[in-house]
C-alpha cells in the first residue's frame, strides 16, 4: 500500500465499524449505505419493507461487503428498540427513512401532516435515542448521520412544506443531541442534499410543481449524483470527520447561492 493509500485510509477507511442505517432500501439511504459498505463498514439495511432491505443487504453482499437486512418501522417504538437490541452496539447511525409528499399546505388534512412527521421527526428521534443509549452504555464513539434536505432551509419546490418543516425538525434534533452528547464522544451532523436525480418521486414532476427547483439556472454546477452524498457520508462517518458535529453540510451544486 502505498503510503497515500495508507494515509487516506486512516482518514476516510471505516474497516471494522458498524452501521446501521434506516430507509436503506430507497433513495440516498440506498446509496449511503452500499457507500459506507465500499469504505469497509459492515452494514446492516434496515427498512419497513422486509424484501427492499434484504435487496440492498445482498447487493452489498453481492459487492463484496457485509451486510444483514431487517425489517424495521421507523415510527412504531418497539420495533425500533428491537433492532438495537438483535444489533451489536453501532459505531454508525444513519438517520435514512424519510417520507416525502407533494401535498400544497392548504389541501393537506391532519393525517398527512403527522404522517410526514412521523416518519421524519418521530422516527429520526426514536433511532437516534436507541442509538445514543446504547452508544454511552458501550463507551462507543459513535457517529450519527441524518438525511435532510436543503428544502429545510430554503423552499425549493411547491407543496413541501410538510416535508421542508419536519426535516427542519430533524435538523434541530440534530444540533441538540451533539449539544447534548459532545462530551460522550458521539458525532451528531446533518446533510442537506439539492437535485440529486432520483432521489424524490416528484422530481420528474418539479416543473410542473413550480419553484425555485424548478428552475435549472438555479443548479450552478447542473444536478449531482448520488454517491456524491454517500460520499458525503463516509466522511462524517470516519476518522477525518472527529471534530466535525452539530452541523448540517449543504450539498446542492450552489442552488442556494444561485
């Protein structure tokens, strides 16, 4: 190996560390956890769909890497407290389930709306509480990794404001627990990812929803790619990233400075 090798992995390499990661069998989570697998973490796929978990465990697998499937709910407690509990002590949480809608504020009834939160605030919350717990019990220096959105920040499309406000929620979980949880060692950040193709259902649909995402002139360096979150990724999760927390890490190719 040569000695750059040997220094980049040091630095990014996530041999020997485990994760888990939550709403792996769709979108970004999808990606960031086959990524975290190509670094060397062993990966454990958690889904609410028991066959979309196990599809993304056996394509890591398939890959080379390590890798179990579970079946999980995000917002149902018991099922996310049993997961941390068939689970060794995680070194890596990623907060990867999300649900996300195109509903305009004033056509959505009470139901969607806590649905959205549910699965965004109430199911972030509950995996990361599992997480943490364990994580002090174990004297673990753990990192835990949420998916946001830049929607959280800045509207981009029409009709996200259930969806932009609960991960607005998430981010201020986010801050909070590293607030909170420095001082144990564990590493509490954020991405906010921009146009990434492929990610959102309505993406196809973004013009016809209206807003600046809409608007290619507003992506500066065009629409990203999805390993580039996952990427993203494995640097909050390694070595490199140990002073890094409380932060929410914008990847949107300059749409918000456009």
């Amino acid at each position: 190996m040569t000695d750059v090798a040997a220094a980049l992995g040091q630095a990014f390499g996530l041999a020997g560390k485990t994760a888990i990661v939550t709403g792996a069998g769709s979108g970004l989570a999808e990606i960031i956890a086959k990524t975290l697998a190509r670094a060397g973490a062993s990966v454990v796929a958690a889904h609410d769909d028991a066959a979309e978990a196990e599809r993304i465990a056996a394509a890591i697998r398939e890959a080379g890497g390590s890798a179990t499937a579970a079946a999980c709910d995000p917002t149902d407690e018991a099922a996310v407290v049993a997961l941390f509990e068939k689970h060794d002590v995680p070194d890596i949480v990623v907060l990867g389930a999300m649900m996300q809608g195109g509903v305009p504020a004033v056509d959505m009834s009470a139901e969607q709306w806590d649905a959205m939160y549910a699965v965004n605030a109430r199911g972030a919350f509950l995996t990361a509480r599992e997480a943490i717990k364990r994580m002090i019990a174990a004297k673990r220096e753990g990192r835990i990794i949420a998916l946001s959105t830049i929607g959280s920040e800045h509207p981009v499309l029409r009709g996200n404001a259930a969806y932009g406000s609960s991960k607005a929620a998430l981010n201020a979980l986010c801050r909070n627990l590293a607030f909170e949880h420095a001082g144990d060692g564990i590493r509490v950040n954020a991405i906010l990812p921009g146009a990434i193709p492929g990610t959102a259902p309505r993406m196809a649909g973004a013009v016809a929803a209206g807003g600046p995402g809409a608007n290619p002139d507003r992506h500066l360096s065009g629409f990203g790619e999805q390993v580039d979150v996952g990427w993203l990724a494995v640097y909050l999760a390694g070595p490199a990233a140990r002073y890094v927390t409380g932060q929410t890490f914008v990847i949107d190719g300059g749409f918000q400075v456009g």
